[in-house]
C-alpha cells in the first residue's frame, strides 16, 4: 500500500471536480443509474479517483440493479477501510480509500451468496477506471 495522502481543503478542491469532492471529501452521493461506471463491463481496474490507489478489480463488479457500482470485494484488505456509519438515520458501513480517506460509498450484506454475500456499493464519480492493456 501507497504511502498515506494528506492534503488540505483548497488542494482537494484544486484536484478534483466539483462532484468528486463533495462525493470523496463531504461524503455525498451520485444519483442512482447516472454514474459513468454503472454499466462498465470493460476488464480492467477501479481506482480511487481522489489518489489513485487501486480498489477493485473489474472481475469483482457485478450488476446488483441498486444504481451504482457494486463489487462483492476490494483488491485486498489493506485497499479500503470501513467505518460506521449513522447518519441519515440509519446504521451503515462507510468505505473509504485506505490511502486518502476518501468516501467511496457503503459496504451491505446482500450481494452475491456464492461470492462471499457482500456489496460494496461505490460512487462512479469516487472512481477511474483503468482498461486492462492487451
């Protein structure tokens, strides 16, 4: 794992596009079905898009029909970190980039059975994706 990233307020807001700071830094949230990834099928790999850390690989995505991305998990354990989360009433998984303490999205127990029953629900604009090269 990269080395930790900690930058200021003004250098976030420098770096990223106004959707992916208030997803990445303020914990927002793309509307459902409008995200660029949502229907990627292309192989490859999803980075954070606030640092650049790997996070999930193209093989792990699967269409959950909620809206966003989903994987059923991360490109190893040390590529995310999970928080709980109790705002909006309700009691979740937050995941965030382990390298930028990005927000990435939440992490629920309804995803596939036979793949380990998780779903890590990602935010389009929390992510690059990086196209397998041939």
């Amino acid at each position: 794992m990269a080395d930790k990233i900690h930058l200021t307020d003004e250098q976030w807001r420098e770096r990223l596009t106004p959707e992916q700071y208030a997803i990445l830094r303020q914990k927002g949230t793309e509307r459902p079905f409008t995200g660029e990834y949502e229907f990627n099928t292309a192989a490859g790999e999803y980075v954070c898009a606030g640092c650049g850390q790997p996070l999930f690989e193209s093989d792990a995505k699967f269409d959950s029909g909620c809206g966003w991305p989903s994987f059923v998990q991360p490109m190893g354990n040390e590529a995310i970190d999970e928080h709980r989360d109790t705002s909006h009433g309700m009691i979740r998984t937050e995941v965030l980039c382990s390298r930028c303490a990005g927000h990435l999205g939440h992490v629920f127990p309804d995803g596939p059975q036979d793949r380990g029953g998780l779903r890590y629900c990602i935010n389009s604009a929390a992510l690059s994706f990086k196209p397998e090269e041939n």
